[in-house]
C-alpha cells in the first residue's frame, strides 16, 4: 500500500499502518529555478517553431512574415529574437525600391543549390 505521509509504496506490518517506517515524510516540493523565465522564454520557443514552419518551404516576404506573426499573437520583439535565435537572412529580391522586397530566409537556403 501507499504511505499517507511520502505516498511511497512499502508493506505495512499491522492492518493499523498507514505510513511506512521510517517515513522520510512527503518529498519535497520542487522549487522553481530562481532565474526562470517561463513566460519569455516560451514565447520565444514557439515563435522559433512557428518562423521555422513559415520558412520552411523557402524564402518569405518580410511584411507577409510580420503579418503572420501578428496573426499567430506573436510580438515583433518575440519574432526577431527568433529569426537572431534561428540566424534567419534578410534578402534584398527583385530591384530597386518599390520593385524589390525583403525576403527572410533559413540559412541552410541560398547556398546556390537551387
Ligand atoms: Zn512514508
């Protein structure tokens, strides 16, 4: 059976036991890393997810990125963390000015295999 105070399992010696002997009494309850962050660093986590996905099928269009990140709630402070964390590449395509974008690309893309 199970010990009522450390919920370890033992073999109790009369029918009255319900805690085992010696009992080291409860465990202890984990105690969060002082420095962590889980709120940030989550945010982060899944927006290195979501640029990997959105990149993942080639080069994307620096708005079209930004728009989608708004949509899947994910802040520009977040998304360029990622694309640091990920050492995603701005681009310059097409030509100058309004005839040009910004395209971001993974940088296993671009090495001229394609
Ligand atoms: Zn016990």
């Amino acid at each position: 059976m199970k010990c009522a105070k450390c919920g370890r399992e033992f073999v109790p010696w009369r029918p009255s036991d319900t805690t085992c002997w010696p009992c080291p009494g409860p465990p202890p309850v984990p105690e969060l890393p002082p420095r962590a962050e889980p709120a940030s660093l989550g945010q982060r986590e899944r927006a290195i997810v979501w640029l990997t996905a959105q990149l993942t099928d080639g080069p994307l269009e620096a708005n079209e990125v930004e728009r989608r990140a708004k949509a899947a709630n994910i802040s520009l402070t977040t998304l360029k963390r990622a694309k640091k964390a990920l050492d995603v590449r701005s681009v310059r395509v097409g030509g100058l000015g309004n005839c040009g974008v910004w395209v971001w690309q993974l940088p296993s893309e671009g090495n001229g295999a394609r």
